[in-house]
C-alpha cells in the first residue's frame, strides 16, 4: 500500500488481509500520531467488489474509534489511496506479538490450566461490558479463538512468564442491537444469530464457545446437539473442570444457553458469578493512577478519603461560556424568528418542522446554562458506587462506579452511565480535561473513550 511498507501477512479473513507494516509517510505520521521506525497492524481492504465494501471499512473504522479498553488493541485511524482500478482502504492499529488461541490451542503452546481459563474468561467478559456499555452497545457478532491473541509477557513480580489477551478484528461488529444480515462462525454463533437477530447477549454466546474450546480442544460445532443446547458435559468427564474446578461447566450451561434470556443478563453479571470463585493471580495489563494534583492554575479540588475519591468542581465562569452561549442564544433566536415567520405566514403546520431545532436549542440551553445555574458540585467515587452531590451534601444522582464511562466531547467533560448524563462540564481547559478523564477512568476501572491514551502500545 502507498505510504506503508509491508512486511508480514499475518492473516486473511472474509473482510481484508492483515499486515505487518511500517508507515513511511510523514504526513500518515503525523494524521495517525505515530513514532517514525513504529509497527503496526494494517487491514488492507481493496475497493473492488462493490460499496458494500466501503460500508463495512467505515462500519469497522467507526466502531473502533469508540473503543479504548486495555484488551483491544490500540486503533490509531484510516487510510485512503488511490489507485486506477480502485481504492486501497486501511485501518491502522497497534501490533500484538502473538498468536491466536486457536492457533496455541491447536499446537498445544497453549495449556488450559484454571489459572488460563479464568484470565482469559475475565479478559473476555470485561471486554463485552465494555461494549455493551455504549449507547447504542457495540455487538462483536465474531468472538472466537481465531480473533483472540495471545502476548506473552514478562511478569515483574515472578519469575514465569504471563500472558495478554486482546480481542480483534471487529469486521462484523455493528452498532445496536437488532436485525442484522448474518454474521459470524458456525459453532461460535448465537442461535438467534441465525434469524438475523443480534444483541449483547449474543456475544456471551461466543465467549462461551471460545472457552469450551480452549478447555477441550474441540469445535463446539462437532459436539452433540439437543433442541439447539451443546451437549459438552462429555468432553469434560474425567478433566479438573469435572470435580474440582465445577465453576466452568456452570459457566457454560448458562452463557451457551440456546435462549437469550437463559443467558446471564449481561456480562457483568457472568463476570460477577465468576469473581464468586477464590481469585487466582495473573499478568494484566496496568492502569497507572494520575497524581491527585491539579493541574497548575486549577480551581477543581481532588482529594482521596478512605478509599473515596471526591472532585470539587466550581461553577462555571461567565467568560468560559461565552462562545457557546453566544452561539446558543443565536441558534434559539434564529428558530424562533423562523418559527413565528411562517406562523404569520399563514402555514402553521410548516411550523412543525422547527420542532428539532427547539429540541436542539433547549438541549444547548441546558447543557451551556444548568452548570452556572446548579454551581458547585461534587463527585464522590468509591468501589461500588458513585454519587454527585450539592456543596451542602443533597445527593443529585448516583449510579455503579464499574458502568460509570468518562469523556471528553465538545470542550465538555462528560460522566456517562448507560443512556444517563449526569454530568457535563464545561469551563475545563484541554490540560484538565485530561487530567480529570484519565483520573475518573482510573478510579472506575473503565478504560478511556475520549481523548486518545499516548502512551506507546502494542497490538
């Protein structure tokens, strides 16, 4: 591809070829924000079979720009060239150094101890609560050992080596949940996934295959069937998972079960049931905590309480909304003068197209106005629960500190739980609202979705 020199296939799929490939163009550099000499991962996809193609590269580039999660590679943007038949279209990730766990399963690299098979079920689900915690969720429609890779690491505190797990390729992913054209693996798809319906819950399914998998060595698809239930309990008679570690064939009778709503309710739930278990040590990737310490120049006070985080936030100033104000009021004003135009025009029912645009303008008005209106406010963070309260303790909202989501959108920062906004701040400078993103994520365990994490990666 033009601007990148390919250097290792690393796998075909229905939807593009893999690489290993170095950018040499400057200016792909600087557009992807990356080092000179940096390995990545390119999707090549050709443009030559129609724009149903196209369709697919932007449903994929826009699913993982929402993504940012320690077990899914870093996604650094989208390349477009040209060429006389065509167009070479790329997505452009960090590189892992691994194989597949089909692969590793296969070759026998790969033992499937309880340590293993609880990192990787852990590693799986908490991907998937990520995905379902966006608005509309994020559904994978693929999870199998042949997109799971495995990273060898060193582990700084033993002498062994450990073990990442990413999730990859999101070709099939979709936005929402739905009726969709058929997607996926047979023996890895949901039954539902058949009829073209598609949820959350349909990818608990997949991660249930993937582990019977890792825990057998055998095709979920070859195992015996009755009334859509894979019969598995077989494979694993006379293994450790049929006596001692009894949490697994638990595990799988509810995430393969053939309803989805005999399934776990969601994967927090799954993840729960299996945190229920005696932990078992393993490598996982790190959050480092950012300094307490505001930024210099900064009104917002942080501080930490017996396990509880708590950020001060002070009313917005006048000053700082003044150009979203401006241009609110602006918007406002315009809708009504339009409004009242073709009311005296005689077309009232022409009046009804103005209808989003009040809607519009009265979310502007809330989102610009409420801060200065509210004041000050506090957010308290602790292990299972956060709050926002009033500076004299009246509680606002509260919600999980695991499905609160934190984000930087629109020169606001944004506290996000499901489809509630508790919170949007305005008046933050770029240097704060990073500061405070990457603290908040920290604290809830969730990775960043806002502004880009810059600390190097792999994929």
């Amino acid at each position: 591809m033009n601007g990148f020199q390919l250097e290792e296939n690393l796998g075909a799929g229905a939807f593009g070829t893999t690489w290993r490939a170095r950018a040499t163009n400057q200016s792909d550099l600087e557009m992807l924000n990356l080092e000179e000499g940096k390995e990545v991962a390119l999707k090549l996809i050709k443009l030559q079979d129609g724009w149903n193609t196209l369709d697919k590269f932007e449903r994929e580039a826009s699913v993982l720009q929402r993504l940012r999660h320690p077990a899914i590679p870093r996604y650094y943007g989208s390349v477009v060239r040209d060429r006389p038949d065509g167009l070479d279209l790329g997505l452009v990730s960090g590189l892992v150094r691994g194989a597949t766990l089909e692969d590793e399963v296969t070759s026998g690299r790969w033992v499937a101890t309880p340590k293993n098979l609880r990192l990787l079920a852990e590693t799986l689900l908490e991907v998937c609560m990520h995905m379902a915690s966006f608005a509309p969720p994020v559904v994978h429609r693929d999870i199998k050992p042949a997109n799971i890779l495995l990273e060898e690491v060193d582990n700084a505190s033993a002498s062994e080596k450990g073990l990442k797990i990413y999730l990859v390729d999101f070709g099939s992913a979709v936005l929402g949940s739905g009726t969709r054209t058929a997607a996926g693996t047979f023996g890895y798809m949901a039954p539902e996934s058949f009829g073209n319906t598609f949820t959350p819950k349909s990818d608990l399914y997949g991660v249930g295959a993937s582990l019977l998998f890792a825990a057998t060595g055998l095709e979920p698809g070859s195992l015996p069937v009755d009334r859509l239930q894979v019969k598995f309990e077989k494979a694993l008679v006379g293994t450790v998972w049929e006596r001692q570690e009894t949490w697994l064939p638990q595990m799988l009778q509810r995430l393969l079960a053939p309803a989805p709503e005999d399934r776990f309710s969601s994967a927090a739930e799954a993840l729960s049931f299996l945190k229920d278990e005696p932990q078992v040590l393993a490598v996982r990737p790190e959050v480092k905590r950012p300094s307490l310490e505001a930024p210099r120049g900064s009104k917002i006070s942080v501080k930490e309480e017996a396990g509880e985080l708590r950020i001060l936030f002070p009313p917005p100033s006048w000053s700082s909304l003044v150009g979203p104000g401006t241009f609110t009021v602006a918007w406002v004003t315009f809708t009504a003068v339009w409004t009242a135009g073709v009311v005296s025009a005689g077309a009232p029912l022409m009046s009804l197209f103005s209808l989003p645009f009040w809607n519009a303008g009265g979310t502007m008005l809330r989102d610009t106005f409420s801060p200065l209106i509210r004041g000050a406010v506090e957010l308290r963070i602790r292990d299972r629960q956060w709050t926002l309260c009033a500076v004299n303790g009246k509680q606002l909202n509260k919600g999980k500190t695991t499905e609160l989501q934190c984000f930087v959108k629109d020169d606001y920062l944004v506290l996000q739980e499901g489809i509630e906004t508790p919170l949007k701040q305005p008046g933050l400078t770029q240097t704060e609202a990073e500061w405070l993103e990457a603290l908040i994520s920290s604290y809830t365990r969730q990775p960043r979705v806002g502004i880009f994490d810059r600390s190097p990666q792999k994929w």
